[in-house]
C-alpha cells in the first residue's frame, strides 16, 4: 500500500495529527535551538551576582 492511500483512507483524521506532527517537532526542534541560549544568559546573570560583598540579589538586579 503507497503512503499517500493510507493517508486518503484514514481521511481527515490522518491530516489532523500529520499537521499536529508537524506543531509538535517544531516545537522540539525550538527548545533544542534555545535552550544554550537560555543556559548562558543565567551563566551571565550568575556571574553578574557577587555574593561575596554582603549585598542581597534583590539589590543586584538590574530593572
């Protein structure tokens, strides 16, 4: 049986969860692509903090 008459027969349906596939490893792909990014802005919100000079993080943070 050929793809494209197995998705005919399954009928609306099949393209409903092709098209939610589709959503669904975007969405993956995304979070592969942003997380680095997301782990050095904390490396470099981590480094900005200096905890040695007694000030609390509430100070430090940049508004």
């Amino acid at each position: 049986m050929d793809l494209m008459q197995y998705v005919d027969k399954g009928g609306i349906i099949v393209y409903i969860l092709i098209f939610l596939n589709i959503i669904g490893f975007t969405i993956i792909i995304w979070k592969f692509l942003t997380l680095p990014r997301k782990n050095a802005m904390v490396k470099k919100v981590r480094d900005k903090v200096n905890t040695q000079n007694g000030l609390t993080i509430y100070a430090q943070i940049e508004y």
